[in-house]
C-alpha cells in the first residue's frame, strides 16, 4: 500500500526524473550541433542550395535562438520536430511508437530475465552439488560471459537458418517482422537473446543467495512444521532470497534498455534501439535527441519502478 | 447419315467456335499460371528522404517514386529514351526540335490523368517544371537550359530566405520574418505559383493549347531530352491542386501523394513498411497485374537477416529500392549454393570509383600533384604501345601521378576488395560499361598494371623521395572504402616502395565537402550517373564550370577542355559522343585520376517473379512484374 511517505518519494523522484530528462535532452542538444558534417551535403547539396536547406530548417540561426525553439517545442508542447533526413517525419509520434516496440521486447526479455533467472537458480540451490546443479551453473556461466549480439547471432543462425535447411522450410524462425508489435513467436528468440545474458546472472545470484536462506533457523521451522518442500521453498525461501536480487534488478533494466540497440537491429525490429545508432550517423539530430530524451525517461521511470517495487518484495523498506 | 444444310453450317460454327476457345485458352492459360496472390513483398533498407520530384536526391526514393511519377518522356530498360506522357519523343525529323536545336516542342496524351482522377494538361507541366525551378533542389538544373530559369533561381533567393540574420540590433519584426521565412519556404513558392507571378515562371517555358508544351533554351543542350527524362526527379508532372493543400509535406499521406503513375502508396507507418497498389484504369501500359506492393522499412544493417527471412520465402526479392549492395560475405555464401545460386542476378551499376589527385595549385591542398599539363608523347605500358598520348611532364607532377595510377593493380584489387562479384575493375574509362561514353574494354591506359613501369617514372620524378614524403590518401570510411585504402596502402609500398598514410574521416558529409573544396592532395572519389548521357559526368566533375560550383575535387581544368565540354554540351547526342570522348582522353593523359572499380549490383529473385530485374540505372517498373504459380 502506498503511504503519504512513498507518495512524495515517488513525487520527488518524478521530479527529480523531469529534471534529468531536460538535462539529457539539452546536453545532447548542445553537444551534437558541435558534430562536424550535417545531413544536407553530398554531391548536388553544397553551396548555395546548401544555405537554402539548412535555412528552411533554421539551422543557420545562432545556437542558443536554435535551442530556444527547441525546447519550448519539446517541454511545453511535447513537440521533438521533424527529421532531418526524412523530411515531413514528426519525431514524438515515432520515438513514442518505437518506444513501445522497444518496451514491448524489453519486458519480454526482463520476464525471461527474472522468471529463467529465478528459476535456474531455485534449481540449482536446492540440487546443489548434483550435475544438475553444475549443469545449470556452467549454463549461467557461460550465458553471462556470451554478449547478447553474439548469442543473438547464434540463435538466428540455428533457428533462422539451420534450422530452416534440416526440416525443409518445415520449421524455423521467421525473420520478418511485420507490422508494430511481435506475436509471441516473434517475440520469443530476440527477447531471449536480450534476457538470456541477465537471466544468468539473476541465475547465479539466486542461487547463492537460496543457498544461503534454506540453512536460516525459519526454513528449518518451516519444514520442523510440516510444511510441504514447496512451500517452504516458495513462500519462505524464495521471497527472501529475492530481496538481494531485487537490488540488481535496476541496472539489469538499464542494460536491457541498451541491449535492445544491437538486438533490434540483427532482428530487424522497428524500436527505438535501431533508431538511436542509424539517427547518429545520418546526422539526424533530432530524431537522436528525441531517442536519447525517451531513453533518458525510460531508465528513469524503470529505476522507479524497481525502488518501488523493493516495498513490495521486502516489508521492512519504507521510504 | 447425311446433314442437312443448318446442321453443316451449326458444325461449321461450334468448329469454329472451338477454335476460338481453343485460342482463348492459351490466353485463360497464362492467366492460370498466375498465382493468386499477387503480392510483392520486399526489404526497403531506408525510409524515404522525400518522394517530392522537386526536390528528390537519392535513389533510394527514386526507385519508389518512378512508379508513382511520370515525365513526358521515359527511359526504357534499356535506357533509351521513349514517349511517356508525350506522345513522342521530339527529334529534329520529326519536327519535334528546331533546326537551331532551341525549341523543343512536346504534344501530349489526351488520356492522361492523376491518381485522383484530375486530367493532366500542358498547364499541369507548366506548373511542375517552374515549381522545380523554383524550388532549386538537388536536381532543377536538370531544368537549366531553359530561358529564364537562371532568372526563376533569382526570384527563390529574393523570396525572403536569406533575409539578414536577426543580429543584436534586429528588431523583433524582423527576427520573426527569419524564422518565418525558414519555415513556410514551400508554402511561400506555393502562393508565387498560384498567383502566377511570372518571376517564378520560366520565360522560355510555353503551352500553345492544352495538350502541346514548348521549352526554348538558352542555347543549344543535346543533353536536355536526358535530363528532363531522368526518372522521378524534376522533369516528373505533379498535381498542383494536391500540393496546394500542403506545400511542405503533401507527398508524407497516402492521400495527398498524388501522381500520374501505375501505383500509389494505400499506407505508410514511417521507419516501419509502406503499401502501394496499383491505379485502377491506369492509362499507360503494360497494365499492372501485381495487386500489392508490401515494403518492410528498415536500415542496411539489417542486409543480412533480410537476406536470410528472403531465403526462407518471407520475401520475394532483396536489391530494390537503390539497395543492390548487398553484404558480400552473404553473396559469396549464395554462390556457393547450387540452387540460390540461381536468383542471384548481377548487375553493373553506373557508378565509378576512383583517386583524384589534386591538380590545381590554387587549391587549398597544394601537395606534389599540382601540375596539371605537359606535351603529349607515346608512353610504352607493359612493353605495348599503346597508341595513345599520354602528356609528358612539364615537371614531375604528371610522371610522379602515372607512377601512382600504374603501380596499382585494378583487377587484383576487384579480386581482393570485391571478389569479383560487388564490383569489377574500371579499365575502360570513367564512365562505366554499359552507358553512352563508355571507352571501351581496357582502353584506359590508366587502368593498366605496370609496376616497373611506375618505379621508372618514380625515380624520375622524384630520385631522392622528398616529393611523396608524408603523402597521405583520404576517404570516408565504411565499407568498402577502408579495404580499397588498405589496398592501395599496399600496392603504393609494394609497387613503388612509398608508404602512403592513410586519412579516413568517419563523416561522410565532412568529407565530401572537403574534398570538393579541393583539401585533399590525394582522396577517394567517384561518381553515379544521373542520366545515360555523358554531360551528367563531365559538366558536374572537372573543367572551369564545375570548379565555379566548386564540385571540381581535382580542380582540373584547361581551356581544350571547357571548349570541348561547351561544343559537345550544344550538340545532338550521337554528334556529341566523340566530342565527349575526347575529354575522357584529355583527362586520362593527363592522369587526372587512378580508376578503380566500376559498381555491380546484387539482386536476388525467386523464380516466380516474372519481369523483375534492374538495368544499369534503375530497377525494373513495377507494372512490369507478375508473380506466377510457385
């Protein structure tokens, strides 16, 4: 339940959110029109038709009258402008309906992260010192020493291509992504990709921490009381083992958040990830101010959420 | 039994009937082999830049608009110029250009209209062609051989967009009129039009009745049919009505982009796919049979997996849209399948890759190439004479250049960089195999291998090294740029025993800039092809006119050359050809650049796809192409 105390925490959060994300945004502002190049030049743009482009998109105006303009738009109006590169492309509709794509696999990769993770390291715990339990932990350990483009690859080349070629065209990942949103087969291998890395690690520390909490007096009363094992495992085991990897949940968010640049692009998904490199290198300013703003917003909003969900898990936090 | 007379002659018409179905069977037959979803569905590796023709630059957003667009006349697949909304193509004999070659008059289709029905008359060319002008994107001076043009130029920048930038003593009137002035620029030639103000109507541009268009020019251009033909881009008839309506961005919503092409765009969800279907009773041929047209949009990074959704049948083609080069490694993997190997289609591209050396001491660069001239003499390549002058020296500069181009190996460097399938080696002159201008299989003596040779004419130029000291090679980095550097970095210190360091500048928009502003002593440089007709590469790249619009890298120039270029711009293509011709020669003896590679296109087909392809420039209209039975 939220208390008067957790509501103006929460409040000076957002708050302080609003702040970051205004910093962020102007800083990226400021710093990319330092960039050498534009995205006008090339062999029939230069010289006079050259100052016509960037005129017409104001970009021949003193800095800071730029960035004036800019911000009024983006703050008060929630405005980001129109691409550069594209010309007519609003940027807030498309970095908000990318946001959503990239929401879309990162919480199907953070389900897979918490959910694999947990479950891998319950397993191994309570097996500990059985091959399934060196099974699972070399599992782990191998999946967090793997970037998560490179098991990406592997996944898309055996399930996309191999996979394709054993059963005749019979089986296999489809590679086309059609349409906003994923359907779950989809969304499975990528969101995997993205998780797998994560879920090892969320796998390792689960398991030593369930290791650590089934030897606690309170589980040995438990069981002394007659409780079945999965009781005692779940209800009293688990939760407090989860309290340790509650914690490293929010760099976990952060990394998947950043994962996704390398994972949208191998799958070809249309999310905010693939916009954020491709926009820098176009010098599409705008749409990269707009991709860092959303991204500014989205690892602080997911901080959040994972300090709030800290009251949840563990009674004794309040804020 | 014996018939009777009715009963002969009903026989006599079901035989004859029979025949007739007979007949239109094989017809009905065809149409069976047609499968029943006629879908095409293919990777588009960019979003559009634009499809406004006025204002259109690349060809990514060309190859969509070509099918959305339509000009008066139309390059063929095999780049001949034909009738399109004109009813013919204007010749000297057929009365359609004056004997003084500066009026050029074009009838037109009666049939022809919009997407929406609106009827295309001569006021509609009228209008697209001033607004092109006066627009001044990328490609209105495809437009500029016609009086007044220059003139419409004028009144663009009279229009308030480069007011005096709102200083500390600008008064808030006028800080408003900038930044007004930046936004509504379109919405402003807009209202000029409307208006008629004949500031921003071509002088030289005439409609005598609905149905006819006169164009007189300054003087006489043979490349103007060329130009004004070139797919997609200015010399494209737009609908003034539908512009009006959003001057900026009219062309962004399925229902406002409006064109006189076999398809037009039924949805679009930017940076994510596009739908086109075809025009219902579309009035030109052959009528389009595909029934959809489904892009999924995304960025060449994604090449690879797109390669592989189309090897599962996700997709029915991979290399349209202005996205032939494909990632070699999935090529070479292709090859080697006995049966991919089958859709594999390659195909030469119009663009040539090469080195430019800086030629002109007045650039900023200066560096030891800077002599630009010399008297002509025999040179012996690979013990064969050649037969073609190659100007000595007047210095060390030219011999010190040939040394360079000859100790460069151009078919190994396709096989290294390339091999042999994304590109192949530039041997036959600037203009690529294939296109009006070509010189001929290895007829450009800068494209020969001679390492002896060069080490020769080195040590002549320069005995002791100081000249090539500290000498570095420019480019922009990516693929497969920083391979041909690296190459070259070899063969210079194999072959001449230079080391030759390497400058690679990651943005590509700053490079390019620099290089035409003549920074670089030695850099990476090309060219693509606008239009089959030799004026595209030798107005826009060296002489006085473009070393005036600054895009002259090698700021080579001579008076032979200007006068030559002027004389074979005036005159009718065929005449015009050896007169081009020549300016290939003047700029290979004086070995103005090391050619390198000339571009091939990758394409991949499934076996279904009837009339897919691509030519040299374009790929194949849409209309053209059915999908059978599979």
């Amino acid at each position: 339940m939220l208390t008067r105390g957790t509501l103006a925490y929460i409040g000076q959060r957002l708050v302080l959110i609003a702040f970051t994300v205004v910093a962020v945004s102007s800083l990226v502002f400021i710093g990319i029109h330092q960039l050498p190049g534009n995205a006008f030049i090339s062999e029939r743009v230069r010289g006079d038709r050259l100052e016509l482009v960037l005129h017409e998109y104001g970009l021949d105006r003193p800095l800071l009258e730029q960035y004036q303009e800019w911000a009024t738009n983006a703050f008060l109006h929630g405005d980001l402008g129109q691409s550069f590169v594209n010309r007519g492309l609003d940027i807030t509709p498309l970095v908000l309906r990318e946001l959503t794509v990239s929401a879309e696999v990162g919480g199907t990769a953070l389900l897979i992260t918490i959910g694999l993770g947990m479950l891998l390291g319950v397993v191994a715990a309570i097996k500990q010192n059985t091959w399934i339990d060196y099974l699972l932990t070399t599992t782990s350990v191998i999946g967090y020493s793997m970037p998560s483009f490179v098991l990406a690859s592997f996944l898309l080349l055996f399930f996309a291509v191999f996979l394709a070629s054993a059963t005749g065209g019979a089986f296999y990942y489809p590679l086309h992504w059609s349409g906003t949103y994923g359907d779950p087969i989809q969304l499975s291998i990528p969101a995997f990709a993205l998780g797998f890395p994560y879920a090892s690690i969320v796998a390792r520390l689960t398991r030593a921490s369930m290791l650590e909490v089934i030897r606690q007096d309170y589980i040995r009363t438990a069981r002394a009381k007659g409780l079945r094992e999965r009781v005692v495992i779940i209800r009293h085991g688990l939760r407090n083992a989860l309290i340790p990897v509650t914690t490293i949940l929010g760099p976990l968010v952060i990394g998947i958040i950043t994962g996704s640049v390398v994972i949208e692009s191998i799958f070809t998904i249309p999310g905010l990830g693939k916009e954020f490199v491709g926009s820098i290198l176009r010098h599409d300013y705008n749409i990269t101010i707009g991709v860092f703003t959303m991204y500014a917003l989205m690892v602080g909003v997911a901080n959040l959420v994972v300090d709030i969900s800290y009251t949840a898990i563990d009674p004794r936090i309040r804020y | 039994m014996r018939l009777s007379a009715f009963k002969l002659r009903a026989l006599s018409l079901a035989s004859m009937a029979g025949v007739l179905l007979v007949a239109c069977g094989s017809s009905s037959g065809q149409s069976q082999n047609l499968a029943s979803d006629q879908t095409l569905k293919f990777p588009y590796f960019q979003e559009f830049g634009t499809l406004d023709p006025g204002i259109l630059d690349a060809e990514v957003d060309s190859e969509i608009a070509q099918n959305i667009f339509n000009g008066l006349t139309r390059f063929d697949n095999n780049l001949t110029i034909q009738p399109d909304i004109a009813t013919d193509v204007p010749t000297a004999s057929n009365g359609g250009v004056s004997a003084d070659g500066l009026t050029y008059t074009f009838h037109l289709r009666k049939d022809v209209t919009f997407s929406n029905g609106d009827k295309v008359t001569s006021k509609d060319v009228l209008y697209s062609w001033n607004r092109a002008a006066a627009l001044q994107g990328p490609y209105a001076s495809n437009l500029g051989a016609i009086t007044g043009f220059s003139a419409v130029a004028k009144a663009t920048k009279a229009l308030g967009l480069k007011p005096k930038k709102p200083g500390a003593t600008a008064t808030a009137a006028e800080q408003q009129a900038f930044v007004d002035a930046s936004k509504n620029f379109q919405t402003q030639v807009e209202t000029k039009l409307a208006a008629n103000d004949p500031k921003f109507a071509m002088s030289g541009l005439t409609a005598p009745d609905d149905y006819t268009v006169v164009a007189k020019l300054d003087s006489p251009a043979g490349w103007f049919l060329s130009a004004i033909t070139l797919e997609s881009t200015t010399g494209m008839v737009v609908d003034q009505k539908v512009i009006q309506t959003n001057a900026r961005d009219w062309w962004t919503k399925p229902e406002t982009l409006i064109g006189t092409g076999a398809f037009k765009m039924t949805a679009h969800t930017a940076k994510q796919s596009a739908d086109f279907a075809p025009v219902a009773n579309w009035w030109g041929s052959p009528k389009p049979v595909l029934t959809k047209i489904h892009m999924d949009i995304h960025d060449p990074s994604s090449q690879s997996t797109d390669i592989a959704a189309w090897e599962q049948g996700q997709y029915d083609l991979v290399g349209y849209g202005g996205n032939s080069q494909l990632p070699k490694a999935d090529i070479l993997r292709i090859q080697k399948d006995p049966t991919e190997k089958n859709y594999l289609t390659l195909q030469p591209k119009v663009r040539t890759t090469w080195v430019t050396f800086n030629v002109n001491s007045s650039h900023a660069a200066k560096g030891p190439f800077t002599d630009q001239s010399g008297t002509a003499s025999t040179l012996t390549i690979n013990g064969d004479a050649q037969g073609i002058n190659l100007a000595a020296t007047s210095g060390n500069a030219h011999d010190l250049r040939l040394a360079f181009a000859l100790a460069v190996d151009k078919d190994k460097l396709a096989n290294v960089v390339c091999a042999n399938v994304t590109c192949s080696p530039a041997k036959g002159g600037l203009i690529t195999k294939g296109l009006l201008g070509y010189w001929g299989d290895d007829k450009d003596p800068l494209g020969k291998f001679d390492a002896s040779q060069a080490k020769t004419l080195l040590q002549k130029a320069d005995p002791n090294g100081t000249l090539v000291k500290g000498l570095k090679y420019s480019y922009n980095t990516g693929a497969p740029n920083d391979d041909v550097a690296t190459f070259l970095q070899d063969q210079w210190q194999t072959n001449l025993g230079v080391k030759v360091d390497l400058d690679p500048h990651p943005d590509a928009s700053a490079f390019i800039s620099d290089r035409l502003g003549g920074k670089y002593v030695m850099s990476r440089d090309g060219w693509q092809a606008d239009y089959n007709n030799p004026q595209d590469w030798y107005d826009n790249l060296w002489g006085a006119q473009a070393e005036t619009s600054t895009s002259n890298s090698s700021g080579y120039d001579s008076k032979t050359y200007d006068a030559t270029l002027a004389k074979a711009d005036a005159l009718p293509l065929d005449q015009a050809l050896p007169e081009y011709q020549k300016l290939q020669q003047e700029l290979s003896d004086n070995v103005v650049y090391i050619p390198l590679y000339y571009s091939v296109g990758q394409f991949l087909f499934k076996p279904y796809l009837k009339g897919a392809g691509s030519n040299n420039f374009f790929d194949h209209y849409w209309n053209e192409i059915s999908i059978l039975q599979h």
